[in-house]
C-alpha cells in the first residue's frame, strides 16, 4: 500500500473515532447509557407510576431535560432497559417533578412527554 493511501486511511479512522466520541450524537459529550448512570435516583420511580420521585432524580432530570433528545434516549437506552425502566412510567417523570420547562409534547419513540 503506498504511504500516501496508508496516512489516508489512518486520517479516516482518527476521523471517525472523533465523530464517534465527541457527542455528535443524542447527548453531547457522552452516551445516552452514560448519561443513564446520572439518573439513577429516578430508579424507582421510572418503574412505578405511584412511588415518590426524589428531588435528586429531579435535579438530573431538569439538567437533562434542556436537551430533550438526549433525554429521550437516555430514558429508551439499553441501560434503562437492563435496569426494567418502564419507558411509558419514565416519560411522566418530568411532569412528576413539576418542572415548568420540560419538553411537553416532545415525540419520544412510541412516546410523547406530558
């Protein structure tokens, strides 16, 4: 292979690695299971429609929250679902939290926040 095609191929792969790390995607700067770690105050009440939400899951929820795609994909990531996040009980959690800017009406998967 010759040495230009070979420091082409290489400058593709740092690029991609860049784009796959530097949260171009959902959240920024991290991965919607990442970022799932940071609401595990919420863990029963995601899981339970009646359980009291603490203030804590309610702080991570209002700083996720601004951004409500990485919130949507935070509350459908595998790590949610691995952990038996009722995705359907999880989306009413900001309404739960009583929180005025949260993103009412916001398309998340098969669900819509309140």
């Amino acid at each position: 292979m010759e040495a230009s095609t070979m420091a082409l191929c290489f400058l593709a792969l740092l690029l991609s690695v860049a784009i796959s790390t530097d949260g171009a995607g959902e959240c920024p700067k991290s991965t919607p299971d990442n970022e799932d770690l940071k609401l595990a105050p919420c863990a029963s009440a995601a899981q339970d429609a009646n359980a009291a939400v603490p203030s804590s899951c309610c702080s991570q929820v209002k700083k996720l929250g601004k951004n409500p795609k990485c919130l949507c994909a935070v509350m459908l990531s595998n790590m949610a679902k691995m952990a038996g996040i009722n995705p359907q009980i999880a989306i009413g959690i900001p309404k739960r939290c009583n929180l005025a800017d949260r993103p009412v009406g916001y398309k998340c998967g098969a669900y819509t926040f309140p």
